[in-house]
C-alpha cells in the first residue's frame, strides 16, 4: 500500500473560482479518488492563498479587514468545491497560526544554513499611493521579447523571470503613473547557490519531461537569488527580528501544504514528520498549472532541502484551459465562474467527465468546446452509459422480481465475453489511472460502454418479452439484461472517481452502500431497486443562460 500526500495548488483569496481552475482540482480529484479505490493510503490537502497587497486592497475597497475579506472568500471557495465533488481531506488558509509558525520556523533554518542574505535595493514605488509596489502591480514590456503590458515577476507571453526594475516603459496598475526607483533592505534566499542540487533534483524523475527541459533553460541562464520579502503596508506574517518587512507571499503560500497538513494530522491522530522530515517513505505529489513551475521547481525544493525538510516526490504540470478555441474572455462570456456553471447546469459530473475526456500526463492546453461539451456529455453518458439500466432493468423487475443472475450462472460466450472483458480491463484502467491517462481511460471504457449497447441491440430483449411464457425465451431475456446490468455495474465502478455522484445512485440501484474500492468488482449484487431516471441532458438553453450571466460589456 502507497502513502500518498497530494496537493493541488492553493487558490488565491482575491477572487472566485472559475472552470480554468477546475482543470486542476477536477484532474486532481480524479486521480485522489483513484488512490482510494486502488486501497493506497492518501490525503488531500489545499488551502487559500491569502496574503499579498491584492487581498489587503481589496478589502480596503469592500471597507472591511483583509481578515474578514479571507474569512468570506473561503466560504465561498469551500462551497464551489464541495459543489463540483472535490475531495479534499482538508481545505485550509495561509493565514493560520500552523503557517505562521512553520512560516519562522523555515525561514531560521535557512538563515542557520546561510542561505538568507539582506541586500539593499532599488525597488519602484508610487508616489500617489504611498507605497512601494509589488510585482503584481507593476507592467510594462517584456526586457526579452518585447510582449507588452507584462507583470513586473515574469512575462505570460515567453516565460521569463525577472526583476520589477527590468521592464521597459513601467507603470503602476493601481494609479497609471510612472513609478519612481527607492532604495530599501530585501531579505533573499540564495537560489544561486542551490543550483547543484536543483539540476539534480530537477533530473531525478520527479517532473514530466518538458517540465524538466523547460528547467534546463533557467539553468543555462542563471538562477538568480530570490527576493522574500515586501515592504509595509502589506498583509502577511512580518519576518521575526524585522519591523516593517513581511514574507513574500509566494513564501509562505507553498508553506501552506504544510500548515494545512499539519492541522489535518493535529485532528485525525496522523503523525506530521512522517510525511515532511527527511528521508519520509510516503509519496508527495503536487498537482499544478504550468505558470507556477518556477516556483514550485525551483524555489520550493530548495527552501525544503536547505531547512532541512523532504521534498517532493513528484510534481505534475498541467496547461491552461481555452474556451471555443480562445482564451478564457470576460466580454464573450467564456470566463465562467463555477458558481454560474451550478446555478445554470447543476449537475457538475458534465464538466468532471468532459475534463477527464480530455485529460493527459502532459502540459499541453485543453479546450472546452462547449458545442462539442453539449454533444459528448449527451452522446456518451446519456445516450451511451445510462441508457444500459434504462433498456434492461425494467425486465428484471417486471418479470424476475428484481433478482439479477450472477456472471457465475452465465449460459452463452457473449454474456461471459461481454462482462468478463470488462473485468479483464482493471490492470489497464488501475494504470492509465495512475498515469493520469485519463483520455485514453475514458476511450478505452466507452468503448466498452458501446460494446454493452451493442450486445442489447442485437439481442432484443424487448422482443423476447414478447414471449414470456417460452420459457428458453425467458432465461434468455434474464441472461441478457443480467449481462448488462452487471457489465454496467462493473463500467460504473471504474467511472466512480470521475463520476461519484452518478455512481453512488448506481450503487444504491444496485443496493450496495458505495463503490468505494475495487473489491466491488468481484462482490456481486443480487437485486437491483426499481430504476429511476439517473441522467439528464444538457440543453443549450443552460449553456446560453451561463454565457450570458458571465458576459461583461
């Protein structure tokens, strides 16, 4: 048995959720439920993302604390996840006393092993605001490409990391105005000095392929040392034996995996250095977007290797999502809230399983075409998947008091075939599981879904219903409809990480509590519950009424 911490990527208390996000938290999910059946030991932890100066000036706009801001924005957070089915063991924040602590506690280790060092700067500051500005709020074109209105931390456009000061023509987002260059003390961590380890850490096997190309560009030009600190007014955890200076957020935000885990274990009698000392046997995988790789690659192993902490074991890169083809567009209504998306369609297994459709190892972009979304969900889950119950199970009840014939008690090839195909495919589905393969996991078990479709096509149960007092007819038409039935079951039981809602009314329909590992597949049921109506369709009228609610003129 596998022990495994997985984490997504924490999101950032300075707004809502929408369907680019869910990428990860839907993948993320998928595989976490997976692990569970498969029997592995794992937990799935996150939090919000709460510090840095766009959560405290947001609040500033809404009139309230930054604390108050954060308490709100994780309400509203927790119910979009619980809403799109994602598991998490514990859903956290930033600004705890767990991350506080472990916060200081990182940051005197790195200091012990000489890796923090206090450089004076020249940093851009708005005269009209009164304030030193973060990267965030600060663009300007791109010193290496040229793209511009670029970040002042890195360009979206070639992916290069920089400094503020670097970029060409800068402004400040919040006043329009020319900043001006100030001198003040920064506190850094010395990436420069942790190359060595990084290109071998980064060469282990622990990231997908182009992630760890992507690396090598970063090597070859240089890793320059980090800069950890902000000046006041800033909303986060002040660095100990510094007045007015604050950890960077992106300090602390990773750190959050941590405080969140902690909390997780504080409360369900785990033991907390199992999974973070050195030398820790149990499996650390973080799941995240593209854009944070730097991060997550760079800076966070080597703040955990030289404070004296584990690494990651594995760290999956997944890429952005398009809608129709484009980028995600407020004006075209493409950039969906999750919220709009429950109000509007309800059911959020449309987008889970559309996402698993789509899903790979890789860190190539995904689109959600919502023609092609409309098309797939009706065709595969509705059209395809549920109509097996809908055309068969109605024959067990009216004619075989609801009694199902176990795969034992099968009398033909084709039912046998039919249904034991589907149990020969479990080392296959387990792997591409595992592999996040899901893409080819969904072709390989609808395929199988038509097979089933298929065989009743051809068998007619319907016809032999005709016929119910021949009673070679009879067993036939219980044979037929068991095979489905069970072949269905057994589909359903693979398809329950993407679809645990649809597949916990399956279970129920077949009078079993949950499907909640892969012993159900061999632990036959023998009776089902009158069927009721499991799927609906998508109708356009949704998908038209959530465009318009996330259209912005």
């Amino acid at each position: 048995m596998r022990k495994i911490l997985t984490t997504s990527a924490l999101p950032y208390a300075n707004g809502s959720i929408h369907l680019g996000h869910l990428v990860e938290y839907i993948q993320t999910d998928i595989w976490v439920r997976y692990q569970r059946l498969a029997g592995n030991e794992v937990h799935y932890i996150c939090a919000d993302d709460t510090h840095g100066t766009p959560v405290m000036l947001r609040a500033e706009k809404e009139g309230i604390t930054p604390e108050e801001l954060v308490d709100k924005v994780h309400k509203e957070h927790s119910q979009d996840f619980h809403d799109f089915n994602i598991s998490f063991d514990n859903f956290y924040s930033t600004n705890s006393d767990e991350n506080k602590m472990l916060s200081e506690s990182m940051y005197e280790s790195l200091k012990e092993n000489k890796k923090i060092e206090i450089k004076e700067i020249e940093q851009f500051f708005d005269e009209q605001k009164n304030m030193f500005l973060p990267d965030r709020f600060i663009k300007g074109t791109c010193p290496k490409c040229n793209a511009k209105d670029q970040y002042g931390d890195s360009c979206e456009v070639c992916g290069t990391t920089y400094n503020p000061t670097d970029l060409i023509d800068a402004y400040s987002v919040l006043s329009g105005e020319k900043p001006v260059r100030r001198k003040t003390d920064h506190y850094f961590f010395k990436l420069s000095e942790c190359s060595d380890f990084l290109e071998q850490w980064t060469q282990s096997d622990t990231l997908q392929t182009e992630a760890s190309n992507k690396l090598q560009e970063w090597f070859s030009a240089g890793l320059n040392d980090w800069d950890i600190s902000r000046d006041a007014p800033y909303f986060g955890f002040e660095i100990p034996g510094a007045p007015g200076k604050y950890f960077y957020v992106w300090l602390d935000a990773p750190i959050g995996y941590m405080a969140s885990f902690m909390n997780y274990a504080k409360n369900n009698e785990l033991s907390y250095d199992d999974f973070w000392k050195k030398g820790s046997d149990a499996e650390l995988i973080h799941f995240i977007g593209k854009d944070i790789l730097y991060f997550h690659a760079l800076f966070w192993p080597a703040t955990l290797n030289f404070s004296d902490h584990r690494t990651p074991s594995k760290i999956f890169a997944h890429g952005f999502l398009t809608v129709n083809g484009e980028k995600m567009s407020k004006s075209r209504g493409t950039f969906i809230t999750a919220r709009s998306y429950i109000e509007c369609l309800k059911n959020p297994e449309y987008l889970r399983y559309y996402y698993f459709s789509k899903l790979n190892d890789s860190m190539e972009d995904i689109d959600l075409n919502l023609d092609d979304f409309i098309a797939k969900v009706n065709s595969d889950l509705v059209g395809k998947l549920v109509n097996i119950p809908s055309r068969t199970s109605g024959f067990i009840s009216k004619f075989f008091n609801n009694m199902i014939m176990s795969s034992e008690s099968f009398q033909t090839t084709e039912a046998k075939n039919l249904h034991g195909g589907i149990l020969k495919i479990k080392d296959e589905v387990m792997k591409l599981f595992d592999q996040r393969q899901f893409s080819k996991a969904s072709r390989l078990l609808i395929s199988h879904v038509e097979s089933v479709n298929e065989y009743v096509n051809n068998k007619e149960p319907w016809v032999l219903a005709k016929n119910e007092s021949n009673h070679n007819e009879k067993s036939a038409l219980h044979e037929i409809c068991s095979a489905s039935l069970m072949s269905f079951r057994l589909l359903s039981i693979y398809l329950s990480p993407v679809l645990p809602e649809l597949t916990g009314k399956v279970a129920e329909f077949f009078n079993e509590e949950d499907f909640l590992s892969f012993d159900r597949l061999i632990n036959e049921p023998i009776s089902i519950n009158k069927y009721e109506h499991l799927l609906k369709r998508i109708e356009q009228n949704d998908i038209d009424l959530m465009i318009k609610k996330n259209t912005q003129i």
